[in-house]
C-alpha cells in the first residue's frame, strides 16, 4: 500500500487546499482483514458507503490517525494505530475505506 500524510498547502487566493503528501518509505506491506461492510455515513449531506477494515503489518511509528493508505483505486482513513506486541513489532490499524475518495 502506498502511504500519506494529509497536509494543507496554501493557495494563490491566501486560503488552504488539502494534499496528501508520501510517507518516507512511501510503501507499506500489510495483510487487510474485512471487520465491517458496507456501512453508510452522512458527510455534508451526502450519503457515503464506506467499509471498515483491520490492516496488520511490520511496525511504523509514522502510521497515526488521520494518515491514509492506498492501494489501487481503494483508498482508507487510518482511525486508530495500536502496536499489539509493545515492541515496536507488529502494527493493527482500524481503518474506514473510503469510496468517495478513489
């Protein structure tokens, strides 16, 4: 999966625009496990389908809450990065996929 941070760039009109800019390695390998399907969310009136999904790989303390993974056409919102072991081995990520985005 390739892997980014969500940052705001200013624009010519002096406002913000949001960008994903990539994590230094900008991949990540990861087995994704299916915790939820198609659950639908109201986002700005919109009604969005979005899954949840639990993604597991080698540790990396850069994958916090709000960064976002890609793979392909799918793209998913970190919600919450847990190291199950302690030892800086093993990172759990819950994430929503969100369709809207790809």
């Amino acid at each position: 999966m390739r892997v980014f941070e969500p940052t705001h760039t200013p624009d010519a009109q002096g406002g913000f625009r949001d960008a994903l800019a990539p994590l230094d390695p900008p991949t990540w390998h990861c087995a994704i496990d299916m915790a939820a399907v198609d659950r639908l969310q109201v986002t700005a009136g919109a009604i969005v389908p979005s899954g949840t999904v639990i993604l597991r790989g080698r540790y990396r303390p850069d994958l916090i809450a709000t960064c976002v993974l890609q793979d392909g056409a799918k793209s998913y919102t970190v919600q919450s990065s847990q190291d199950r072991t302690d030892r800086g081995a093993e990172l759990t990520l819950v994430c929503v996929e969100e369709k809207w985005r790809a």
